[in-house]
C-alpha cells in the first residue's frame, strides 16, 4: 500500500487538521522527508497553502484544531502544535495550547522547526504607559479617534474589552467599539487594570 493510500485509510479521506474533502494531497511534517506515513499527514488544499505561507492563514479557519488537536496521530498533534503556536495572540489558541499535552518525543518534533520560538515570541504589544497588553485584555481609549472609513469617532474614555493583537505588527491591536470591529493603535490606549 502506497503512502497516500495509507493516509486516506487512515483518515477517511478527509483533512487531518479541517476534515475538509477537497483537493488532498500527501504533505510531510517537518523535519521529515521520508516516505513513511507516521510522518505524513493528508491535507486540503486550505490547509496546506496556508500552513505553506503563514502571512495567507485565517486564524478563523484554524478553529478546527479544537476537535483534530486530540488526535491520537502524533503527525497531527505537532501541525496543531504548531498552528496554535503561530496564531496564539488571538487569544483562543493559547487557551487550546494550555489543554494541548504533547508527549516529549512529540514536543520535540513538534519544536524542531523552531516553532513557537521565532520573532512572534519577542514581539510585545505595550500601552502608551509602556505596560505590556495581553489578548483578551480591556483598555481605555485616551484620545478620541476617527475610524478610518466610517463616520465612528472612538471617544476618549471608551472601554475596548477582550482584544486581540495584530500579530505582525505591535503597534496595533483590535476590538469592538460600538459593535464596530476595528484597528486601534497601541499609543491611544491604556489597560486597564
């Protein structure tokens, strides 16, 4: 039986991370280039592109680790690993990681690519006191805001509860203001406490 054959039987021919039906393919968990499906996962093509190019992943779409992270296949167990880990300033995907246990062979490997060890770790989202901001943290606006766009002005003293870091850039952060979502940046802000 080939790789791919396995892989299917394996996973009922669905994504191993989504259970996604469309355009499968073979992918091989790094480090590993061999053909032995321990090592290998089947993937949708929404998968693979994005675990491919991280600046093109959805942390929406990435909801699906929720169910497939308690996979008993460690090949699957390191990509959940590893996509929490990349997504964790959203807020949800470290509580997931918090529940997620990786034997230490598994973390191993899922840590073998450095991930969850890269710039996203030094990256640091501070307030204009310089106080570090956390996801899910509430903050106060300091100074009324033209939300570019709309016609909302974020007044000054508007409390932004649960937001959630831009994770590419740590000058900005997003939350809901008059059940707007938007971009506010960091300068303008101050956690509350």
């Amino acid at each position: 039986m080939t790789i791919e054959q396995t892989l299917h039987q394996r996973s009922n021919t669905s994504c191993e991370l989504c259970g996604g039906k469309e355009g499968l393919s073979v992918y091989q968990v790094p480090p590993y280039t061999d053909d032995n499906a321990e090592h290998a996962l089947l993937l949708c093509a929404t998968c693979r592109t994005q675990i491919e190019a991280p600046e093109k992943v959805d942390a929406n779409h990435w909801r699906c680790l929720n169910e497939s992270m308690w996979s008993t296949v460690p090949a699957v167990q390191v990509m959940a690993w590893r996509m929490l880990n990349l997504l964790r300033a959203e807020g949800w995907p470290q509580d997931l990681l918090d529940m997620l246990y990786l034997d230490e062979e598994t973390l191993a490997w899922a840590e073998a690519q450095g991930d969850g060890t890269g710039s996203e770790e030094t990256l640091q989202h501070r307030d204009c006191n310089g106080v570090e901001l956390q996801a899910g943290d509430t903050v106060t606006i300091i100074k009324d805001l033209n939300v570019k766009g709309s016609s909302l002005v974020a007044k000054r003293g508007t409390a932004v509860r649960n937001i959630s870091l831009v994770r590419d850039n740590a000058e900005q952060i997003e939350g809901r203001v008059e059940g707007q979502q938007i971009v506010i940046l960091t300068k303008f802000v101050k956690r509350l406490n």
